[in-house]
C-alpha cells in the first residue's frame, strides 16, 4: 500500500534523503505528484500578497524546490530502468512493481517491452550464430581400413627411419675418414629434417595467432565467421588471428606485443 504523504518543503528533502540513500524504490502516495503540483502553486500565490521580503525568501526556497524535485525524479528513474532491465533479461515476474505510480509503471512496462524487442534481435540472433549443430560421421569399415593401413605405414616408415639412423650413429668412429662420403646418409636424413620443421612453422604463422597490444580502446566487433571479440582497453594485450592482428596494426590501433 502506498504511504499517505502530506507535501512539504521538509517531506520533499526527507523523501530524496530516503530515494538516496537506500536501493530499492521508495513507497509515494499514489497523488504524490498533483499534490506536489498543489504545493507549489499554493506557494506562488501567497507570494502575489506577500512584502518583498517574503517573495525573495520565497524564490530562494522554489529554487531548492526545483533541484530536489529534479534529483528525487532521477533516482527513481535510474531504479525503474534497472528494474526493466532485470525484468528483461531474467523474464521474472517477480519484480515488486507495487511502489511504481500511475505514470512511472507506465514508463516501466514500456521499457521492458523496449529491451525485449532489442534483446530478440540483437543478442539472441547473435547466439544463434554460435550454437553448432553437426553429426559425428559413422565410420564404416571399409573407411577404417584404409586408415589402418595409412597408419601401419606411417609406423614402418617411422621404423625404417629409425633403424637408418641407429645405422649411421653406428659407422661413426674416432678415426678421421681418409674423405668424406658426400652421399652419406646422415646428410640426405638432415635436409628432410629442416624442411618438414620449416614448413609447419610458415603455414603456423600464417593461420595461427599473434599478440598484439591495444593503441586505444576497440568497442565489441566480429570476425569473418561473425566471431566476437572485445571490447577492449587501450594498453590491453590480446592473441588474436593473424589476419585480424594485421588489419589492427596496420590501421594504427595495435602494435605487435
């Protein structure tokens, strides 16, 4: 039930005292604001009677008026957009909506509506986008005999590989050969070597990440496959795909870290 209240200079500072200093929204008598309204025009018209004295005192006092009303409005309207965000976003119906006046529920169910709307088509469209759905591929036998088979020669090239090796650590000796054999199997193992160690580092950089440092602060975006990333702070350091990494820098907004 909402709490009678008789309007006052006093009772207007004491109902902001209340709105700021606890979290959750205050009880108002449900004509709070045509007796405001009553208040203060009774105020201006016993001004029209009274000497200069009264009427400066007066302005004085509707100048303080002015700025609780203002304030005493602002608190509440941050608690009922808070509200309407909570309702949203948790689709309670729980929210104690009993202390809103006529006008502010009006506001609050309007903003709920609002936030409902922009939440649909904007952050569940994006959440759609990152829910996978795919089925394992049964794997029938004649499949899994090749790669059997690929496996079992991988695993007696491996051994064959081995095996040369051992063979070669085995000819070498303290005696100096009268001339080096330029065909000796270590040397044709060793370039194969370098070169299978080359090539994944390349394609690894090419397709990998990089760190890069933040020149200055990146809103919320998203990548080829409507990936998110961000936001981010300037001075932020984060991995990111090559690709993306490039642009920033390039760009001027990161820096390789």
């Amino acid at each position: 039930m909402s709490e009678e209240i008789n309007v006052t200079y006093e009772t207007l500072f004491d109902l902001l005292r209340r709105e700021r200093t606890r979290g959750e929204l205050q009880s108002l008598s449900d004509s709070f604001f045509s007796d405001t309204s009553i208040y203060i025009n009774t105020k201006k018209k016993a001004m029209e009677n009274a000497d200069i004295n009264i009427q400066k005192k007066t302005a004085v006092q509707f100048e303080s008026i002015k700025k609780i009303l203002k304030e005493l409005y602002e608190k509440r309207e941050r608690k009922i957009i808070e509200m309407a965000l909570t309702k949203s976003r948790t689709d309670s119906d729980i929210i104690d909506q009993s202390r809103l006046l006529g006008q502010e529920l009006e506001f609050f169910n309007e903003l709920t509506i609002v936030c409902d709307k922009y939440r649909k088509e904007i952050l569940s469209v994006l959440l759609k986008d990152t829910e996978l759905s795919f089925e394992q591929p049964k794997q029938t036998s004649s499949e899994a005999k090749p790669e059997e088979s690929e496996k079992s020669q991988e695993s007696q090239e491996t051994s064959e590989k081995s095996q040369e090796l051992e063979k070669t650590s085995g000819e070498i000796t303290d005696e100096k050969p009268a001339e080096p054999d330029k065909t000796d199997s270590t040397e044709k193992i060793l370039p194969e070597k370098t070169k299978s160690s080359q090539e994944p580092v390349k394609d690894q950089v090419q397709t990998g990440f990089k760190k890069v440092k933040f020149l200055q602060a990146l809103p919320r975006f998203v990548g080829k496959e409507r990936e998110p990333y961000g936001p981010y702070d300037a001075d932020e350091t984060a991995e990111l795909p090559v690709e993306i990494a490039d642009i920033l820098v390039k760009k001027g907004r990161a820096e390789e870290a």
